[in-house]
C-alpha cells in the first residue's frame, strides 16, 4: 500500500525523486526559491508528522507557488505543526537551533498554525488569512491521548500491560547496558533505578519522541532523562558508548555469561587478571563443578534456545514424568510461557493433585534421563518453606538445575542446508554445526516441583519477568501490607494466608487488573 501510495503521488505530480529531495534541503543560508507569495515563507515542523508526510507536503506546496524551507530561520513565517501544542513547537525549534522563536505577540515573530491552515491554503491555491481557529494558541490545548498515556501511567510495573515488542527499543537497549553496569558495581539503587526507567519505556505504547515527554514518566527523571535526551536528539549516549568499551564491563559481562558464575566471583577473577575463556581455563583447579561444567558447555549455553527446543525439551520432560506418574502436570513457565520467541533456558513447573505423588518423582526422572545419557550436570536444592511466610524473598520450591543433551531434530540438517545465509553469524553458524555433527546441544532446563495448594503463586512467581515480580512483591508489601512469593499471599495486617485457585485470584487479592503472561514482559 504505501509503495503504490508513493508511485502515484510521484505520477500525480511528475516529479523526479532526485529533485524533490534537492528542493526539501534547501539550505537556510541561501537566497528562497521563486515563488509566487513572496511575503509567505512556510517551515512544517517534522515532530509528529515524520520526514515522509514532511517530503510530500513540502513538494505539494513548492508545486503551488509557496515558498517551503527546510530549516528554521527568522525569515520564516508561517510554522505548521500537526498535532502539537504551541509549547510543544517552540520547545522543539528552540532545541533544533538552539535559539528562542520570538514571540508573535511583542515581536515580528511567525504564525504558529496548525495543519488545517495549510490545507485550505493548498486548496485555494494561496495562502488563506490566519485566523484564530487557525493558530495553536497560547494555552495548551486539550490533551491528546499520548499525552494521557504519559501523565497517567502507573508507577508500579504490575499495574500496566508490557507487551514483548514495544516503540523504544533504542532507548531501553541503552538503559539496559546502564543497568547491568550498575549491578557489576552491586550499585543496587542504581540498578533498580535504570531498571524501572526501562520497564517504564516497555509500557509506553508510542515512540518518545522528546525527552521534555519523558518528564511526565514515572522514573524517566534525572540521569534517565539526559541518556534519553542524547539518544533522541543525537542516536547516542556517550556514557553508553564508553560502558561499552570499557574493558571491565566486557570482562564482567563474559564471566558472569557462565553458569554458575555470579557478579562476586567475576569480579574477584577479574581483579586477579582474568579476562576471558582462556585465561579461565588455565586456572581450572579454582572452578567449581559448576563452573567448570558452565565452561565445557560455554557455547552451547550462550546460544539462545528456540521455542521449537524448548518443545522439544518439554517433550522429553513428559516422557521422563508421564512414566513414573501419569496424571502429573507439567507447565512450561519463564520467557516461553511469555511468548518469548527465544529462552537462555527453559523452566517448568511440575505438580499433581495427589501431593503423595510427588516424592521421589523428579529423582526418578531425572536418574531415568540420567540413564539415557541426557542429564549433561544437575544439581537439587530441597523444598525448605516454613508456614508462616514472613519474608516475601524466601522461595523455596524443590527445585533441579540441570543441563540437559537435546538430541538435534532430523530436521536441522536440512535446515542449514536450505538456509546458508540466514544471517546467522558465523560463529553462531559454527556452534550450529557442531551441535550438528555430535549429534546434540546442552540447554539449560530448571524443574521446579510445587505442592497443587501452591501452584498458582508458583506459576506466578515462575512466570516472570524478573522485574515484573520484583515490582508485584514491592506493590504487595508497601501498597496492600502483604507477602508475597511463589507459595503464597501472607496479609499482614490479618495474619492470614490468602489461598487462589488461579492467577487471576492472586491478581484480585491484590486489587490489581489481572496482566496475562504475554503482558508480562517488563
Ligand atoms: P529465568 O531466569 O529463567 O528468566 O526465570 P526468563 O524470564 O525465563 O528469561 P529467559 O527467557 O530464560 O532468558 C524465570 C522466572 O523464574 C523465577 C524468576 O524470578 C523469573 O521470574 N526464578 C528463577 C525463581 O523464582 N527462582 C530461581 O532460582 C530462578
Ligand atoms: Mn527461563
């Protein structure tokens, strides 16, 4: 549709492209095209109306004799903006040239009109009188939606929708890198701080597009707000870049990539002058199990696993169960159950109506994959809960870490045959074959068994996001005066447990709107 849309108006208009874009950045310094109202000199300001709808209505008005120019300049007169207030247009010149618009009512400055002005200029053939109706105003007019989207968003991440794809991606890749700096320096305030200034731009259904807009978001202040201002107004954040470079950061962001290896032991490896794989495996005696198994595996594990893996792990994960008891229920949970397309591991919850059933089950599933040479490394942590839940951070569900040997599927040979240049990497692409040629790839798989009273806390807390449960549990203490984990609700104030049948229980007890998983993304 928008090819065809571009072809006829190019037809329409019988101007080559080429000189359309000459006319378009025409340079403020030069003498104005000829035209045919001398005393009208247009600026259409691009904020919100895009460079393309700008390129058509800048070659429409130059076909009618007005003078259109590309940058702002005192000569101009007439500004025409589309859906922005006056404040919004004079905030956003003065950032463009970093010069005040002087004022049309002390001063000889321009009309600031919206875009009905220039559209019935455009079918009258010459400009129309401004009238008032025609002016932004001074006062701000009523709010658009976006703007209500901003003002009103709520603070806490589990009272709004995070979708998995989202409008900023550049802003919150950077923040990101912020975050996880943050956490190398176990700078936690700091960490949180960039980390819900993300999940906040997750939620935000629309791109930013200044960071004056930004003001209005919960945790977009401060620091955030400079970082968000350098990406908007020049596509990079100089604090970003050097994080980026900074040999430290990349250490830290290699080491704590394998298993087993937290933010401490990196950085007591790295004090010591460990700065990658190599050094590491000359100190091998100092690694435990663990580690040394996260190593032996390093880049198996380092591949994202695929939805398709992760099913065909689920399977395994059935046939090891459904063996040993046939009426269990077994939940694919974490990123997946989120409709991530792409997992560093694959969760499952495991639980039966019959709570007898459940001893021994997982150690008889996993001795039988153990058997069929598809347990690589696992280790169990017991169930330890107490009764009264006083600490909304103590989880603790019986749980195996493993590193499972997925068998290849038949079809992955011909996949890469077929598609040899579907912009793998190369390296990507090497790890591809050799997982090929042995036959398997080690994925991370983490089996979580839950008593059946606790199984929605524990689908909840399993679900995920990270954040998202770090900011439902922060809502529940400091909003409701209730413990929250993956066992249960604890009210406070009542002394009592809140039992839920369902997640959509949880989310009443807590007087929130239920958020599904897909939703859950922050
Ligand atoms: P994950 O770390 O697996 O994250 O934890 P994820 O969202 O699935 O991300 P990818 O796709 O694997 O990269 C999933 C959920 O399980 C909880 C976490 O809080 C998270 O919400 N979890 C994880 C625990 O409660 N305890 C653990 O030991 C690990
Ligand atoms: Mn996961």
């Amino acid at each position: 549709m928008l090819i065809l849309g571009r072809c006829c108006n190019s037809a329409m208009f019988n101007i080559p492209l080429k000189r359309r874009k000459r006319e378009n950045a025409y340079p403020s310094g030069f003498p104005l095209p000829e035209c045919l109202f001398p005393d009208v000199c247009v600026f259409l300001v691009e904020r919100r109306m895009g460079s393309g709808r700008r390129n058509f209505l800048t070659a429409l008005a130059q076909r009618k004799g007005f003078r259109v120019v590309s940058e702002y300049s005192d000569r101009v007169t007439h500004v025409v903006s589309e859906q922005n207030s006056s404040s919004d247009v004079m905030a956003w010149i003065e950032r463009l040239t970093g010069q005040p618009v002087l004022s049309r009512e002390t001063k000889d400055g321009p009309h600031l009109l919206d875009i009905c002005w220039f559209t019935e200029s455009m079918s009258s053939g010459k400009p129309v009188v401004v009238e008032p109706r025609h002016c932004l105003g001074v006062v701000q007019p009523l709010a658009t939606p976006e703007k209500v989207l901003r003002t009103q968003m709520p603070s806490y991440t589990c009272q709004r929708r995070t979708p998995l794809n989202h409008h900023n991606s550049t802003l919150t890749d950077a923040l990101e890198i912020l975050a996880r700096a943050a956490f190398f320096q176990s700078s936690e305030v700091r960490y949180l701080g960039f980390t819900r200034a993300v999940s906040t731009l997750k939620s935000l259904p629309f791109k930013l597009q200044s960071a004056e807009e930004a003001k209005d978001l919960p945790w977009c202040g401060g620091h955030c707000k400079t970082v968000i201002q350098e990406i908007l107004e020049g596509g990079v954040c100089r604090e970003v870049e050097t994080i980026k470079s900074n040999e430290q950061y990349q250490a830290m962001q290699l080491l704590t990539g394998i298993y087993g290896v937290g933010v401490r032991t990196a950085e007591r490896w790295y004090q010591e002058g460990i700065r990658n794989l190599n050094d590491l495996k000359n100190t091998e005696s100092k690694l435990t199990v663990e580690q040394r198994t996260g190593l032996q595996y390093y880049k198996d594990l380092q591949q994202p696993v695929t939805r398709e893996e992760a099913e065909r792990v689920e399977q395994l994960v059935k046939d090891a169960l459904l063996r040993f008891s046939p009426d269990v229920q077994i939940t694919m949970t974490g990123g997946f159950r989120r409709g991530k397309l792409e997992g560093h591991d694959v969760d499952f919850l495991i639980t039966h109506t019959n709570e007898s059933a459940l001893t021994g089950l997982l150690e008889n599933a996993i001795n039988w994959l153990k058997s069929k040479g598809l347990i690589l490394y696992y280790h169990m942590k017991k169930r330890k809960h107490t009764s009264h839940a006083v600490s909304s951070l103590m989880d603790g569900h019986e749980t195996y870490y493993t590193i499972c040997a997925l068998p290849s599927s038949s079809s992955q040979n011909t996949d890469l045959e077929v598609k040899p240049h579907n912009f793998v990497a190369a390296e990507q692409m090497a790890c591809l074959k050799s997982q090929i040629s042995k036959g398997w790839r080690a994925v991370r798989v983490d089996l979580v068994v839950t008593p059946h009273a606790e199984y929605p806390y524990a689908l909840l807390g399993w679900t995920g996001s990270k954040h998202f449960e770090r900011e439902l549990r922060r809502f529940s203490l400091h909003e409701k005066k209730m413990s929250l984990n993956s066992h249960g609700l604890y009210d406070t104030e009542k002394r009592c447990y809140l039992p839920a049948h369902s997640e959509e229980e949880i989310f009443k007890h807590l007087g929130l709107t239920y958020i599904s998983p897909s939703d859950r993304n922050a």
